[in-house]
C-alpha cells in the first residue's frame, strides 16, 4: 500500500481468454481484498506491455476465512486487450494480445492513464454520455456516428432508467448531426416532456394519417378489426380501390390513356388518393349486377365492415374530412420534420389509438421512413426509435402483424445505406425478433432478470467479453454495460442525470401532479373520452347513403360531378335518391304469409281432423254475421297479365277471406 507500490498478486494460470492471478491477505486483514471487485479492470505486465482484464469472479482457497492468518484467494480475470508503445513512442491501446502474460506476472492496480487509453474510440466526435464505474473521474464517451449508422437497442427491465437513458442519447445524437429527424413510437405517451421545444407531440387529437397512404394489408388491418382477413373479400378490395383511386383522379373511363398508364401505374398499394364514398358506390354496383350473385354474400359484408370502420370515432384521424384531399406533402412534412423548422423529433404517441390499428400505423411509419431516405438521397437522416419493440417484432413468427415485421426488418437490415437508422428499446430482448437485435451494433444493456434475457444478450457480446454479463442482473439503476461499435470495448457506465424538466414521464400514479382529485374530478370527461364521443358524428353519410341504397348507378348528371369532401358527396346522393323516387302507386295485395304457403314450418303441424276442427269452430264463432251460401256467391275471374289487382280492402283479415271462399276448399287444403 505504500505509495507507488501496485502489487496485488500473480498470474498462476492461463489459456487464450482467461487467467487466474493469486494474491495473498496477510494476518486476516481485508486491506488487499478491498481493492478487488467483480467488474474492476486490472493490469499485468508483460515485458514494455500492460495487458487489460476483466475481473469477473473471485474465491478463496479453502473456502473459509481465518482471523490473523494469512488467506490466499484466487480471482479470475477475462483478458480484454493490451496497452502497447507504438513506433513513435506514443501508448496506444490494442484489442488483440501480441504477449501473453507468464506464469507469476505481476497483477496490479491499473493506472488512470491506461484507462482513459482503454475507453478511448480514437475518434475525435465523441459525446460524453455518464461516467465510468470504476473511475467516476473518467468520462463514458460514444462515437455517435457508429451508433447510428448501424443500429442501436437499449434493453432493460421495468424501472431502471431506460427511458431517461434514451432521451439523453437522443440529444447527443441531434448535437451531432443537424440533419438528424428523429420518430419516436411512443406507446405509453411518455417522451412528451423530454424534449420540449425541440419536438412536436402528434396525438389522436391532431393526427390526420389518411386511410389511402395505407397499403392494402395495412388498411385490411383496420377494416377487419386485427382479425385474419377474409380472402374473398381481400380479392374484391384489390380489384375495386384501383377503381376509386382512378375515379378521384377524373380519369374517364374510356380511352387510351386508362388502358396504357392508369393501369400500370395505379395499384391498390399506390398512395394516391380516393374517396371511401366512391368505393362503396363500386361495391353497389358490383352488388346490382346479374354476374355478381356469387359475390354477394361477401360484398355485403365487406361493406358493413367498411361503414363500422368509418363509423367509428376511434378511427376519425383516418377518416375525417381533411383525409379526402391529397395532403400527402402536410403529412410527410409535419410527422418527419421536414423541413422541420427547428424541431427535429417527433413524439408519435400510440395511447390513443386502437389497439386493433396500431400495428398498422406503425408499420405506414416506418416504411414512410425507409421510403424517405431511401428516395432523398442522403439528404435526411432519419431515425426511428420503437419502444416497447418487442410489440411490433416478436420472436414468434406466428404473432404480430406482418408489414410492421416487414418494415422494421428493411430499416434494420438496409437502413445504413440510405441515412435510415433504428433504435429498439425493450424490457424483453427474448421475446424480440434475434434478426432485428443481431443487426444493432451498439447494445446498451441495463439490469435484467430474467435468466433468458441475460442468454440473449450474452450471445450478442463478442466472445472476448462474455463475462462481462456475468453481474448483469445486479447492477444498479442507471448503470449499463455498453458494448458494440459506438465503443471501443465493453464498458460498464452510469448514464448522466437528466433535468428533471427533461425526464420522460408518463401519466402514472405519483410521477403526474396535478390539482385533480378524486373529489373534483370530472367523471363526464373521462367517459366521453372513453366513448371517443368527441369525435366527429359522420352517420350522416350512411344514412344517406343508405337512402340510396336501391340505385346500382347515379342518375344520368351526376356521375362525373366534382365533390369537394364527403359532405358534398352526402348532399349529391341525398339529390339523386330524390329524383329518383317514383310517383305514388296504389299498396300491392298482401304477400303470403310463410306458414301458409305448402310445405312450410308448421303448414301440417296438426292432423286433418285437427285442421277442420278448427276451421269449423273459426267459421261458427261469429253468430252475428249471417253465413251465406259460398257455392252462390259470384266468382271472380283471375286478372289478366299485366292488369293490376284491386288492392286488398282497409279491415279485412284473414278469417273475412276464408269466409268467401267454398268450404269444400277449405277442408281440401
């Protein structure tokens, strides 16, 4: 312990990745012990070198501890790299071992200087984002620009500080590079507060994302309600949206031009806009048509789906009157900041939304991302933060929605190419796509629990530093251990605090303050948030439409009139079902009932004797009307085809006419 003196044992064992150093605590004192602890970089000498390890597990001899005697123990150590002098006379660190150390090299404390060597990334764009653990002196620096280029994830379990972990390297990373547009998927409305002036908040309440920017598998998500599709009905979508798309773009429907380029260029895919109106007049038509019949029972359902999805007020950002025009430049600009106007992320808050729909929204964002970057060539930089990943990537195959899979595994696997760049954080590494963790490069990984997760993440750390997530369970809040190509070997680091106006915070108990209590608070608002009735009242469409439910076709005049919005729609339909309402004609003859006709329910129900048993009491109860002869009374003759029948008298009933007929006739049915 004197000064200058480093000595804390001797290599007495090695192999290629590991060795054991022995060390000595003399007369039972714990002076010598102390300066060990799993997780501690040490150094040993070998010749001009000073090799790195990693101390990962420590034991004694005996298994016991004797008071003023001396206690040999042994520590096992995982050699990370060495400290080298390289030809101009500089120290420089190595992650290879050119000299491995000799039974008996001396293990000593490592020097500050070397540390500082071990953690540098020999870049100059560095952020600092916490401190070292073992030397809180010393700064925990990134290389931003690896970080992005190739992905990173951020995996922890409830409460240790991912979210705050997050929004500290997501400032860094808009520091670094000012063309960076960040989108966060925020599932539990959390990030609204971390970013304050420098992001804007997109809610149900001011979202407007347009039913016809979704793809055909995106948009079938939302009318089937999450469940599997049916494909009959799929088949009818994709021959009919090309349709209406071609019909909001005026194209007629006859000519060179629809035949050439509106038929190769428009698709049910195509982001090009039409009017859920127009697709429902399709629907009708294909309905009214005589080669149709074997497609109705699924027209007719596919329609209902459709008008309970417009219906409803959960569903008004995709529905509402802004969403009839093409708004596709407002909507690209406002959601990816672009130009952004000095509010470069995006908080994407998911609460509000169906939980039937969100897959399919998320899966239109982060294609729109790819898409962005991919056509912009190079001139944005996008990058997509997914919280609660393991929701829209699963490790199972059979769940989760297949274009949101789709999606993110095009950003994971070709994003770096086009300035796309993906964030995944998770509380469940093992329950998430392995493709999409193996292709982050830089892992920040935080205390988990679970035995699974922690195999998960072992599998991802070179194997040079696999016992670094050997005390991964027990680290505290706050501290990671970051790994991957933003550093230069895995370290174990304490993220730096966050102001307290900058902490993400969610609306949970303790964490939101506000003058409500349970005394004052208005249960109406909750309700009608619940009953989303706040949301627009559009049953106005389908009443109208319905009001013209019996036209396969408009009117001649109103086919290629221009619409403004669905409003202007309803009036024209609520026209055209007016003009088209035939003149009063006198009330037809009452139709059969079902029981009377032969061979139906019931018809025969009773035996013939029970059968004019009671037809004898029916024609006998009433002693006022005096009975006439049926056999007398004047035959009618049957009305000739095309005349119309003299319309069934006000008050007459089935027993007035059994009377008129022959009683033999009766009896005989």
């Amino acid at each position: 312990m004197s000064s200058g003196n480093r000595l804390m044992g001797r290599v007495v064992a090695c192999n290629g990745s590991h060795a054991t150093i022995s060390a000595v605590a003399e007369s039972g004192q714990t002076a010598m012990t102390e300066l060990w602890s799993v997780g501690r970089l040490i150094s040993i000498s070998v010749g001009r070198n000073r090799i790195v390890a990693l101390v990962y597990s420590m034991a004694t001899d005996q298994q016991s501890w004797v008071e003023n005697h001396d206690t040999v123990f042994r520590i096992e150590v995982e050699l990370l790299g060495e400290v080298y002098v390289s030809p101009d006379g500089r120290e420089e660190f190595s992650a290879g071992i050119t000299d491995y150390p000799h039974l008996g090299a001396i293990a000593h404390r490592i020097r500050a200087s070397d540390l500082a060597r071990v953690y540098d990334t020999g870049k100059s764009d560095v952020w600092a984002i916490g401190k070292l653990t073992q030397d809180e002196s010393l700064d925990a620096t990134i290389h931003v620009p690896s970080m992005l280029e190739k992905h990173f994830a951020i995996v922890g379990t409830t409460g240790v500080g991912k979210s705050t972990a997050v929004t500290l390297l997501l400032h860094k990373a808009i520091q670094s590079d000012p063309r960076l547009r960040v989108l966060i998927l925020d599932p539990h409305n959390e990030f609204a507060s971390a970013f304050g002036s420098l992001a804007v908040i997109i809610d149900t309440d001011t979202l407007d994302l347009p039913f016809w920017l979704f793809r055909l598998e995106e948009l079938a998500e939302v009318i089937f309600r999450g469940r599997p599709p049916v494909p009959e009905e799929m088949d009818i979508l994709r021959d009919l949206i090309p349709e209406a798309k071609r019909a909001f773009r005026g194209t007629s429907d006859n000519g060179l031009m629809r035949r050439t380029s509106e038929k190769s260029s428009v698709t049910a895919d195509t982001p090009v806009p039409f009017r859920i109106a127009d697709l429902l007049a399709l629907i009708d038509e294909r309905i009214g048509r005589l080669e149709g019949r074997a497609e109705k029972p699924h027209l007719r359902s596919l329609k209902v789906k459709i008008m309970s999805a417009i219906n409803d007020p959960r569903y008004h950002f995709m529905f509402s009157s802004n969403t009839i025009t093409d708004t596709i430049l407002d909507t690209i600009a406002r959601i990816f900041r672009i130009p952004g106007d000095g509010k470069p992320v995006t908080t994407f808050q998911l609460a509000g939304i169906p939980s039937e729909v969100v897959n399919s929204v998320a899966s239109v964002l982060c294609r729109m991302a790819f898409e962005i970057g991919l056509w912009s060539g190079g001139g944005v930089h996008m990058l997509v933060v997914c919280e609660e990943a393991h929701r829209y990537v699963p490790a199972d195959p059979k769940l989760g929605f297949t274009p949101t899979r789709q999606a993110i595994a095009r950003i994971a696997k070709e994003g770096r190419k086009y300035g796309v760049s993906l964030g995944i954080i998770t509380q469940r590494p093992g329950e998430l796509d392995p493709t999409i963790l193996s292709q982050c490069s830089t892992i920040f990984a935080m205390r988990l629990a679970n035995d699974h997760d922690q195999e998960i993440i072992r599998s991802a750390i070179p194997n040079s530093s696999s016992s670094t997530t050997s005390f991964i369970s027990s680290i505290g809040n706050g501290e990671a251990i970051a790994f991957g190509e933003a550093v230069a070997v895995p370290m174990r680091m304490r993220f730096s605090r966050v102001e307290a106006t900058r902490l993400p915070k969610a609306n949970g108990t303790g964490v939101k303050i506000t003058e409500e209590t349970p005394q004052n608070v208005d249960l109406r608002s909750i309700v009608s948030r619940m009953r989303a009735i706040s949301g627009p009242d559009i049953s106005g469409f389908q009443s109208s439409y319905i009001s013209a439910q019996g036209q396969s076709s408009l009117p001649t005049g109103y086919e290629d009139a221009p619409y403004e919005d669905e409003e202007d729609y309803i009036d024209t339909l609520q026209a055209a079902a007016t003009a088209a309402v035939p003149a009063p004609q006198p009330s037809a003859p009452e139709p059969y009932r079902p029981d009377m006709l032969p061979g139906a329910q019931g018809a025969y129900d009773q035996s013939p004797q029970e059968r004019f048993e009671s037809i004898r009491r029916e024609l006998t109860s009433d002693q006022q009307r005096p009975a006439a002869d049926p056999y007398r009374q004047p035959t009618r003759p049957a009305p000739a085809f095309g005349e119309q029948q003299e319309p069934r008298r006000e008050g007459s009933s089935i027993r007035d006419q059994l009377l008129k007929k022959p009683l033999s006739s009766l009896i005989r049915r």
